[in-house]
C-alpha cells in the first residue's frame, strides 16, 4: 500500500487541512441550522485554495444518519491540532487524519477533493446492493469498463433476488 497523499508537499497539505477544517464546519453548521429549521440553506461549498481542486460539488442537503455528524465533527476536532501546527502535518497520524477528512467531505460534497502533486487515486466502488423482487429481462447492479478505471476497486456487492425467470439474468457487478 503506498503511503497516504504520496508526493503532496506540506505546504500543499497545510492549505488542504484549512480547507478541509472550514468546510467541515460550514458542514456541520448548515446541518444544524437545518435541524431546528428546515427552510435554512443547505452547506454552502467554500473556495478551495488553488492547491485544491474541487469541481462540481452537490453537497448533501442533510446527513443520512447521526453517525456521519458525529464523524464528521471527530474529524474536524483532530484536524484542528494539525491546522495549528501541534502535529507534524508530515506525519503518519496527520495523513491519515487528512485523508479520513478528505473522504467524508467528498462523501458529503459529491464530488472528489485532489490536492496538488497527489498520485492519482483508485475509483472506489463499495456496497453495492441489487434487490430485485421479479426479473425476466436482465438487471445489474454495476457495469465497468475496466480499461477505462483501471485503479478501480470494487467491495460489498450483495444480490438478492426472490424470482427471476427462467430468461433472467441479474448480476451485482459486470467488469468488462
């Protein structure tokens, strides 16, 4: 496994922790702010620093469930010893903290976070689920080109089916 955010200058990384601290925040604020009224605005997406590049964010109106605000808030309180210069943003803990971050804002904004000089990362595909109740023609879950995402990494596909007919076919994941 190659190490977190391999070829990402600590100066690159310092912006990305701002970045990522401010807009887990603006998160976190919208979120409850959305709580108590409804009508509130949802989490706006902040300028990146241009050490960042983040296109054509969507950011989730509200969490799915407590677990994530409470992740998302865990990830933002250690980001902050790192953003102040307590942790050595070049170490092991620090990266893993930024990559952690990275992942649940991307997760929230819909969109991929890239830091400058950054190795280019695998698609990730995980917890597919396919849950048919009567199939007669075909179905599938997900379908990739893999010569097109060659770095892809695809988990936890689950198929359940309760009748499919004798021409049927259903899949989870169909990698060409």
């Amino acid at each position: 496994m190659e190490p977190i955010l391999y070829g990402v200058e600590a100066s690159i990384l310092s912006e990305g922790v701002k970045f990522l601290y401010q807009q887990a925040g603006e998160i976190l604020f919208a979120w409850r702010a959305r709580r108590r009224d409804r009508d509130a605005p949802i989490p706006r997406v902040l300028p990146a620093p241009t050490s960042l590049t983040v296109v054509k964010a969507r950011p989730l109106p509200d969490p799915s469930n407590n677990e994530v605000v409470d992740a998302l808030q865990e990830l933002k309180d250690l980001l902050e010893p790192i953003r102040a210069g307590v942790i050595d943003i070049d170490s092991a803990t620090a990266r893993e903290v930024i990559e952690r971050s990275r992942e649940v804002i991307e997760a929230v904004l819909r969109t991929p976070v890239t830091f400058a000089g950054e190795s280019p990362r695998p698609l990730r595909v995980s917890d597919v689920a396919v849950v048919v109740e009567r199939v007669s023609g075909r179905v599938t879950g997900l379908r990739a080109d893999l010569a097109k995402l060659p770095r892809a990494e695809v988990s936890g596909v689950r198929v359940q089916t309760a009748n499919v007919e004798a021409e049927g076919d259903v899949r989870g994941v169909d990698l060409t």
